[in-house]
C-alpha cells in the first residue's frame, strides 16, 4: 500500500456478505476486489452536498441511536483517551 492510500476495514451484514461473495464468485474475482470497486464506484458519483450527506447518514438504520449511545458513554466516563490505546 502506498503513502495515498488507506486502509479501511467495513463490516457487512450476513445477506450483503453473501451477496458479495456471490457476485465476486460470478465475476471470477476476490471479494475484497469487488467490495473496492464498489465502494470507489459509490464514492465517487456521491454527491457531496450537506444535503445529501445528511440524507445518506440520515438512511443508515441505528446510527442515530449508536452516537446517542456514544454520547452518553462519553458524558458518563466510560471511554478510554486515544493516547492510552
């Protein structure tokens, strides 16, 4: 991996895992292959506006609900500072 690029790991449900690997299977190539072409594709044509990224957070089931969960373990202490990881 070269200095611009990065790594990101991205955890799928089991349908969209099978989905995956079912559609990499078909076009003979690596899942991990296919899952970053699909995810540069869908990067690339997102339409970047605050508008838009507010809908698409907005779509993602139980993100709301997780950052208030966040907050509050924050707001209670119970995180561990970046600088003891």
């Amino acid at each position: 991996m070269d200095a611009s690029s990065s790594r990101v790991n991205i955890v799928l449900d089991a349908e969209h895992s099978e989905k995956l690997r079912r559609l990499a299977e078909r076009t003979h190539v690596a899942p991990g292959t296919l899952a970053r072409a699909l995810l540069t594709t869908a990067i690339e044509e997102a339409d970047p506006s605050p508008r838009n990224v507010t809908a698409l957070l907005d779509g993602i089931e139980g993100a709301f609900e997780a950052v208030e969960i966040g907050l509050a373990e924050v707001t209670e202490g119970n995180v561990v500072p970046l600088e003891d990881l």
